[in-house]
C-alpha cells in the first residue's frame, strides 16, 4: 500500500492556509464555498435519512453519532454538521485554518475539535460520518487517502465526498473561467488532477467501500447551484463499506 503519509502536497496546504483570515467571508475568496455548502448539506441529510432510517423530521439525526470534516477549512461544514447533533472534529493540512475553525466555532459557542495534519497520522479513533469536501483532487496520493479515510469509518458508516469532475466543462469553467474571474482564487484548481465519478467509484471499491448514491452539482441562472443529475461540473457521492 501507498505511504499513507505521503499524500499531503505541501504547496496546496500552502495555498489554502493563506485563505484561512477570509475563509468565512461570504463574498471573499470562499465565496463560491458558501454557495455549495447548502447544497452539499442538502445531499448529506438526505443520506443520512437514507443510511440510517432516521426522523426525517428531526432536527438532530446526528446525535449520538461522531463526525469528520477532512479538509474542513476554516470549519464552513462543520459547524452545521454539529449543530445537526454530531460530536464534530475537523482536520486540515494548514495549521493557519484549523486555528481559524477553532476561534470562529468558539465565538458560535460550538464544541467542535479541530486538528491540522495528515488524516492517515492522527489517532482519532472511528468515526458514523466522514466527509471529505473537494479535496481528493488536491491530494498527492488518491488510493492512499481514501485508504486513510476508510480506515476511520465505523463498520455502520457513512462516507460523504464531492471533487469536481474531470470535463471538456470543467477545465473550461471550473478552471479557466472561475479563475479568471475571481469566483476562486487563482491556482485553486489543477484539471489533471480532478477524477470522474467512474473512476472515484473504482478507487472506493479497491478501498472496500460501495457507492450508494452520486448526483451532480450543476449551475443554473435563475437557480444557481442545485442537486442535479448533470454530474459535467461536480458531483457529490455516499459511500459504504462494502
């Protein structure tokens, strides 16, 4: 197996680390974040009701359950992953944001732990629910991460991953123009390293997990981002142990 320590990259650590002051500003260089994280959570709680066949009514389905946000960032996820009930902590490879995560959930009044580092290093124990927002395609080693990620799954888990996809679309939005215009930061997005569903789905497999649902983020005017069954940009999936 690929040295699970291996898959950090130290400039995109780096890169997203510089972010960590802006990160929770809804029109700064997260922008665009904040605009996929409602509908990110819409698909998590829809997984959830499905995974575990809980009160869909319910104001805290995760509670009892412990959380991961790998990649968290400056905590956008997981905050409202604790405040649906989950005992959260997030890890990141930028010190700069988890001490960014630590201070804005302090001031919320949320006990959130949050921890920088490599997900495969850090002795965290199992954990009900792991997600892990666009972040493989930053990742130096892809089977090694997701390797790390299983191996923190609980055996009744769930997996929550979203990446862009690897598209004629993609480089051309996602890359060249989001960029251009300033929707993300410049240097955000490398098109190679960006992987399609077909292949994520391959990937968890050879991790020993089963994906159970995919759906595509799409961009509408009018609309904006929405669940869709347009996977050309980015897709979100749940996955299980096989």
């Amino acid at each position: 197996m690929s040295d699970a320590t291996a898959t950090i990259r130290p400039d995109e650590a780096a890169h997203f680390g510089a972010l960590a002051a802006d990160w929770w500003d809804p029109k700064g260089s997260s922008a665009m974040l904040h605009r996929l994280n409602p509908v990110r959570l819409g698909f998590i709680r829809e997984s959830i009701d499905r995974h575990w066949g809980g009160d869909i009514e319910s104001a805290s389905p995760l509670s009892g359950k412990a959380a991961v946000d790998v990649g968290c960032g400056a905590g956008l996820l997981c905050e409202p992953l604790s405040r649906l009930g989950a005992e959260v902590t997030g890890v990141d490879a930028a010190p700069e944001n988890a001490a960014a995560a630590a201070a804005h959930a302090e001031a919320a009044g949320l006990d959130i732990r949050y921890m920088a580092g490599e997900i495969g290093t850090l002795d965290l124990g199992s954990f009900d629910l792991v997600t892990c927002m666009e972040v493989i395609e930053h990742v130096a080693d892809k089977p090694a991460f997701l390797a790390a990620l299983t191996a923190k799954l609980a055996d009744d888990g769930l997996l929550i991953l979203s990446t862009p996809n690897r598209t004629a679309a993609s480089r051309l939005l996602l890359v060249g123009a989001a960029e251009a215009v300033g929707a993300v930061p410049r240097g955000t997005h490398h098109w190679d390293d960006f992987v399609t569903p077909d292949e994520l789905t391959d990937l968890l497999g050879e991790a020993g997990l089963t994906v159970t649902a995919t759906r595509g983020i799409a961009y509408r005017p009018g609309k904006g981002l929405h669940l869709s069954d347009d996977m050309s940009l980015n897709y979100i999936l749940a996955a299980r142990h096989a």
